[in-house]
C-alpha cells in the first residue's frame, strides 16, 4: 500500500549563493562510541605515532559541533565566489540536508574538501557515497593528483567512511585545532585518495 505522504527522494545540485546562509538547515553531528587514541612513538626526528580504537565509556555527541556559523558562511561563501572548485547541495523536501565543497591547492595538484556532510535522516541512502564519487570525478577531469580530507580522531564514522572509499591515513596533527587536542581526544586526521 503506498503512503498518502510519499517522502521525497534527495536532489544533488549545484550550490548557489543563496544557499550559504542555508546551510545551517543541515544538522551534520555525529555520534561516536569509540575514539582513535593518538600515542606518541620515540621523540625528535624519530617520532611516529600511532591510533590505538578504544571504547569510550558514554559516547561523544558532536550534536550541534558544526554549524555553520557566519564565519564559516563567509568562508564557504569566498570559496563558491573563487569559482574554481566543485561545491554541491543536498536539498530534500524544501530543506537542505547535505553539502560537498571541494576547491583547488594548485601548488600541490591536488583538491582539499572542505566539508562532506550530510544531515542524520538522509544518511546510510547512498548519498555520501555519491558525493564522494562526484568529487573524485569532477578532480579526474581536472587533472589533480589526489583529494585530500580532514577529520577527526572523535570522528571514528567518518574515518570508517573514508577508509571504505579507499582513502589512505596520511597524516596526524596533534595542535591542530588548539595546544590541548591530544588530551581533549579530539586529533586531526589527514586522509589522501590518490587519482593519479
């Protein structure tokens, strides 16, 4: 028997700049049950460091942690007006429920994706996935090298995402968002996929 309110299927289209001060419709938390501990190995030029997954005795709620406040608007905002990257929306009945922003680091050919989100309700339908395929084609054609993302040590959905797409762990910033993140848990983690 079909619902008498069909729910209406997710369009992927281009960001406009009208759509910036709309991107706090999306809500892009996360919930995590575990964390990748980042130990320190050896000291000076020898250092390594290693991710340890433990189980966290109540999980981390990012929640409301990204909300695309003005100046992160401001910034996505430049970026959609530099006109170089690939910058898409993810709109659902009226609302938006999902971004891709992906722009150009000449200097190294390759593209830095500044946010793939999506909202709670449209998770695990695909989209994530079509997203991440579309940055790396729309990169293909451009001729870069290779995407690079950011995330977090908290962020173990994340991390699992880009590890099943067949990202590679490159490397780890412990200061990256303050002096304290190896005790506050929360470590940037740098993920390549190499295109060429």
């Amino acid at each position: 028997m079909d619902s008498p309110h069909p729910k209406t299927q997710p369009v992927i289209r281009p960001m406009t700049e009208a759509d910036v001060p709309r991107l706090a419709e999306i809500r892009p938390g996360f919930v995590s049950t575990t964390v990748l501990d980042v130990e320190r190995l050896g000291g000076g030029i020898e250092a390594g460091w290693r991710l340890v997954e433990r189980q966290l005795e109540r999980p981390f709620d990012k929640g409301a942690g990204y909300d695309f406040d003005p100046a992160e608007q401001r910034n996505i905002l430049g970026r959609l007006r530099r006109g170089d990257g690939l910058h898409l929306v993810v709109e659902q009945a009226g609302r938006l429920v999902g971004v891709l922003d992906v722009v150009p680091e000449e200097w190294n050919n390759t593209a830095w994706v500044w946010n793939l989100m999506l909202d709670h309700d449209v998770r695990r339908q695909g989209l994530g996935r079509e997203l991440f395929t579309r940055a790396v084609d729309w990169a293909r054609r451009q001729g870069y090298r290779a995407l690079i993302f950011e995330t977090q040590s908290n962020n173990v959905p994340a991390c699992r995402f880009y590890a099943v797409m067949g990202c590679e762990l490159e490397g780890i910033r412990t200061a990256y968002y303050t002096n304290d993140d190896l005790a506050r848990r929360e470590v940037a983690l740098f993920w390549i996929y190499r295109l060429a």
